[in-house]
C-alpha cells in the first residue's frame, strides 16, 4: 500500500494530492518538503496517511476524528 501527502486547507478544508510514495522514509520526506515550503500564515497543512488507494485516504482525511476522552481533561 502507498503512502499518500495532502495538503489540506481553505475555507472547505480542501483536499489537495501533493504526490504519492510507495516507502515511509519517502514519503517522510516528501512531506516535509512541502511543510517547509508552505507559509503558516495560509491556514494550509500538509498531511501523509496511508491508504489502499487514493479514494480511501482522502475518505479517511475528510472524516472528522473524535477525542478520545482518556486523552481530554486536567490529567492529561
């Protein structure tokens, strides 16, 4: 399965293919490329998920997580 690197942002949160690599240590790389190139100020973020496709990663990259309560509070 291939790794696939998003950037995503907007005003809809938009999902844009920045490239594909079939390795992590590829991939890595790309994507901090790209986060090294991006100005903080656009609202953009660069994302890499691996996926079966690119259908399912950008599903997956659209659905909203939900915290994890274990993780939310003062303890934390």
């Amino acid at each position: 399965m291939p790794y696939f690197i998003y950037k995503i942002g907007g005003p809809f949160n938009l999902l844009e293919k920045q490239g594909q690599a079939d390795s992590f240590k590829e991939a890595k790389t790309l994507a901090n490329e790209l986060r090294r190139e991006l100005d903080p100020n656009t609202g953009y973020m660069v994302k890499m998920i691996f996926a079966e496709n690119e259908l399912a990663a950008e599903d997956t990259l659209s659905q909203p997580r939900e915290l994890d309560a274990s993780l939310a509070g003062d303890d934390y």
